[in-house]
C-alpha cells in the first residue's frame, strides 16, 4: 500500500524568500506523485507531477518540486513566495487506479 | 468551460436519513473518485470508478454507495448517515485510467449529520 507524509503541519515565510513544503512517500511500483493546493472554501487544484524523468518538475505559479528517488521525498518549492500562496498544500501518490494525500501542510506567507 | 460540480455545496441532516451527492464532469472524463477531507487527516478516497458500470472501493467505503450509470455522474449515496461521515466531500474526475493524469477537483460538499 502506498503513503504520504508532510511531516510539517505549519510553515510560515515571509513574502520574497524562499517556499518549500516536505513530503515523502512510500510506494511499491513506480511512484506517480503529485502536488495539489486548496484555497479557502474552494476545490484542490492541480499544481504539478512527476511521472519519470526529469527529477524537476516545474509546476503551475512559479512552483517547482524535486523529485529524490534516494530519499523518497518530493519537496514542493517556490523560490520567492508571494502573499496569496498562502493556502493548505497536500502532496499525493497514485499506485494504480487509488490515489493517497498525506495530511497537508497550511502555508502562511507574511507580508 | 471544463469542471466538475457538486451538489448540494452545504448540507445539514440527520442520522438515518438517507441522502445522495451529486457529481457531475463535462470532460468526459472517465476516471471518477470520491474523497472525504477532515482536519489533520488530510482526503481519503472513499471510492472510484474506471468507467460506466464499473466502481471499486477506496480506502474509507464503509456507509457510503455509489453507482455509476452514465459517464458524466457519479452520485454517492449515504443509505444511513451517521455523526461521524460529518466532512467535506470532494468529487474528482481524471482522463483515461493511466495513473499518472492529475484529477480534477469539484469546489466540495460539507456535510453535517445531527
């Protein structure tokens, strides 16, 4: 079976340093993993993926991940973040047809 | 323009009185899944259907139903609700059944059982 963690629940940074939001993984097969923001009182929206390949991926409003088969993590990162990136962040793995979030990560960037 | 909608958005109820939540995708997606959001536990699937006819369980099935009759919806079905399937529901629908297509959310349902 497949997991996710964020193992941080808060991360707070002031606007025009540097973002990253943690996750690793844990998966049997090849990991299909993905990045995925919520806003208040909306919907996840797709931020970006890994598939293969490249082990950064560039993403949707300036974001990027890195992607550490070593380390099984694939880090969310944005290097000058902005006041309205703030929202709740989760990273996910799908094996197979089941898709698993880890718990997510309440970004709060201070102007 | 390509969404996925839901309906009701916000729902108050009461135990043992049966209830369904509407999904709807104009993508002709047909990949469609079902998820519960609660606080420091992050979404779990509840269940997902590859295609017409055909659904299967996700991680938290227990209470809920689903069915899938056409492509476009798929409806889940609370035969019973109880206190503890208050949440906030999302629907998602993804293209094909590759794994590696990102799903796309619905704006969500909160539902609460008295």
């Amino acid at each position: 079976a497949q997991s996710v963690a964020q193992p941080e629940d808060q991360v707070n940074v002031a606007e025009g340093n540097p973002l990253t939001v943690k996750c690793t993984y844990s998966v049997s097969g090849n990991p299909y993993l993905f990045w995925y923001v919520q806003y208040p009182n909306r919907g996840l929206q797709f931020l970006l993926k890994y598939i293969t390949g490249d082990n950064l991926v560039k993403g949707s409003y300036g974001f990027e991940a890195e992607f550490n088969k070593s380390q099984t993590s694939f880090h969310l990162k944005k290097p000058s973040a902005l006041v309205s990136d703030s929202a709740l962040y989760f990273c996910a793995v799908r094996d197979n047809y089941k898709l698993s979030f880890g718990a997510g990560t309440t970004v709060t960037v201070r102007a | 323009e390509a969404q996925v909608t839901q309906n009701p958005r916000y729902l108050i109820t009461v135990t043992g009185k049966k209830l369904t939540v509407t999904c709807s995708q104009n993508m002709n997606h047909e990949y469609m899944s079902w998820y519960r959001q609660d606080p420091g536990l992050g979404l779990r699937q509840i269940y997902y259907s590859m295609n017409v006819e055909v659904t299967d369980k996700g991680d938290v099935p227990e209470g809920y139903k689903v069915s899938r009759k056409e492509k476009r919806n798929f409806p889940l079905i609370l035969e019973s609700p109880s206190p503890n399937q208050t949440s906030l529901y999302f629907c998602a629908s993804s293209a094909a059944r590759d794994s590696y297509n990102e799903q796309f959310f619905g704006p969500g349902t909160r539902l609460t059982v008295l």
